[in-house]
C-alpha cells in the first residue's frame, strides 16, 4: 500500500511554512506513550520494522504532487521539496519486543525539521497500533505459559492492514502463528487453521465431514467438534482418525477444537472421550471469545487444554482500545524544546532509555 498521503493535511501545511521561512535545521522527534491504560503495568515495543519500510520507500508520485497543487495543500516550494524526496536522517528506537513504560521513548527521529514533521502520523499510527497488540498478545503468553497460541482475530480486526500488523504483533510478542495467510507470505510466520462449521454443515452427517477433512488433509489436522453435539462430536472424530488410520496407515487427527460453551467442563469429558479410545497424543485446542483473562481462569482450574486461539479481543485490543502515545519535538537547531500544555507537558531534550546501563539499540541512520 502507497503511504505517502496516508497522513493528516496539517503536515503538509506546516511543511510549505517550514520552506517559506527557511526553517531547515535539524530537529529531534521522540514518540512515547504518556501513561498506561488502566489494564496495562506495562507494553512491548513492536512496529520498528515497518517504519523503517516506510521511511526508506516514502515518495510522492507525479499525479500526487500535481493534487496536492491542485487542492491547495501545499505550494509550489513544497511540491518542488517532494519532488524526487527520499528521508535522510536518524532512528534510534527500542529493540522490537522489548518490554517499556509509560514516557520512555520508543522511538526517537533526528532530521531536518520538514522531513522528520512530515512522517509523523504515519510512524504513529504504525508504532502506536503494533505496540497495543502486542502489549495485549504479551499478556496472552504469560497467562498461556507454554500452551500453544495462535492469532485467529483478522476477521474482526479493524481493516486488511490492521490484522496483518496484529498477526506481526502477537508473534514478535510470543505467540506460535496465526491463520493469517497474508502474514505466512510476508513475514514467515507459521500458519495454523483447522475448519469452518460451515463444512460440516455442507456434509449430510457429521461423521462424513470428519472422515473426508481427515481423508483430504495433506497432513495431520485438527477437526472442530461443536457444530452440534460437542461431546458425540469428540466421538465421532475419534471414530474417523480410526477408520483414516486403518484405510491409508496415516495418523491424521492432530487435534480437536472446542469453541463454544463450557470449555473448562467440556475439555475434561473430551479429554476423558479421547484417552478411553487411545488417542492420549491428540490434543485439545480452544477458541471462541478468549484474552488473557479467561487463558488465566480455564488454566488455574487445570483444564487440559494444549493451546488457545485468541481472535477479537486480540486483534481490536478489546480492554485497552488506544494508547494515549504522541510524537513530540524534543530539540530544534540544537536547542531543547519542551511542551507544557496541562497533563501533556514533556521533558525538554532528547533522552536516552538504557537496559543494564546500555542504550536499548544503536542508531540507524537512513
């Protein structure tokens, strides 16, 4: 996706003042986020990477700059500006997954002031979105241990490019892979997915659908078992890994997937159900409406359950929607600028976030 116009019109004004005025200098811009949601004792870093992208691609097009004449955004100064611009500056920033707090910067961009101005909505959109899912997804792995967890939430995110970045977050953050094939192809993140209730519904008995995903599978596979009757489900899908056994040799049911109703009282009878037919290495995977919260409950009452797949609250963030985060000028033409607007007022001067004594990243310079 072109990004040079995803931005907000007040960087292109400013940007036309800075060249009439011959406002050049060098300026430092820090993002941070101002306090923690009430639900959050702390985030992780996530979306450096793809700012990067951003920055080192960041172009405008003939047709762009001639609208943007057209439009009266921006004058002819400017439009010569963009012209053939490419960013040229300094980013320092916190390692990807890196753990951090409210006011810490997670990013920090030295350059001449139109070019580090101009990129700001856009970097903060990035970071801002990939830090919330990720500070969710974190949460999810700690109330998870090590059961597997899998991102099942693109179909509810807020657009195409939110679940992508959700699928990049969570993984940076801890999880096993998501359903998303999109994030497979661009980022090699493994890929999970087992079936729709649709399918078993397309078949005229349940048992069919089971023995045909298990038959048609190109590998070992999970079978979702509430359709109907969650508990003769587990049954019938133990039947069907049997008769695919006898039929070709292949052990195929990898797993079973509860994703509705008591998860805890059904995971025990279904774990009972597949231990009574000698299936003790088939797991149990669970869906539908879990976060962090419910992982923590349904493992602190010892549910034998192996692994999670966390959709909505996951993808929209559900119980901590935003961060109150913003990208400030820290320093101009070498002299520190601070902000001191009531409950938003900033230190002056750029600073420096040490681990161990030792700055979180080196700089990289673009």
């Amino acid at each position: 996706m072109r990004a040079a116009l995803l931005t907000d019109l007040y960087e292109f004004t400013m940007l036309d003042s800075y060249l009439e005025l011959g406002m050049t200098g060098n300026a430092v811009f820090e993002f941070f986020v101002r306090r923690l949601p009430p639900t959050r004792d702390y985030l992780v870093a996530a979306g450096l990477e793809t700012v990067i992208e951003y920055l080192q691609s960041l172009s405008w097009s003939d047709d762009e700059l001639r609208w943007l004449r057209q439009s009266g955004c921006i004058g002819a100064a400017a439009s010569d500006y963009l012209r053939g611009f490419r960013f040229k500056g300094d980013v320092d920033a916190m390692r990807e997954g890196t753990p951090c707090f409210a006011d810490e910067p997670l990013l920090r961009i030295t350059a001449a002031l139109p070019a580090a101005q101009l990129v700001e909505s856009r970097v903060m959109n990035i970071l801002h979105y990939q830090t919330l899912i990720a500070s969710k997804a974190s949460r999810c792995r700690c109330a998870a241990g090590g059961r597997l967890l899998v991102d099942f939430g693109f179909r509810r995110s807020h657009g195409g490019e939110a679940g992508l970045w959700a699928a990049r977050a969570s993984y940076l953050a801890g999880f096993d892979g998501t359903a998303t094939v999109q994030a497979g192809f661009d980022f090699g993140i493994p890929l999970f997915g087992t079936m729709a209730h649709s399918y078993v519904q397309a078949h005229a008995r349940e048992a069919d659908a089971f023995r045909d995903f298990l038959r048609t599978s190109r590998k070992p596979t999970t079978l979702l078992v509430d359709t109907y009757d969650t508990l003769r489900a587990v049954a019938a899908a133990a039947d069907a890994a049997a008769a695919e056994q006898a039929r070709s040799g292949r052990r195929m049911l990898q797993a079973v997937r509860l994703d509705s109703g008591d998860l805890n009282a059904l995971a025990r009878e279904t774990r009972r159900l597949l231990d009574e037919r000698g299936l003790h290495d088939t797991q149990i995977f669970c869906s539908g409406g879990l976060d962090e919260f419910v992982i923590e409950d349904l493992i602190g009452a010892g549910a034998p359950i192996d692994g999670f797949g966390v959709g909505t609250s996951l993808d929209v963030s559900a119980d901590a929607p935003y961060l109150d985060c913003a990208y400030k000028l820290e320093e101009y033409a070498g002299v520190a600028r601070r902000k001191r607007s009531a409950g938003k007022a900033t230190w002056p001067g750029r600073k420096q976030v040490c681990a161990d004594g030792r700055p979180t990243a080196p700089p990289a310079a673009i």
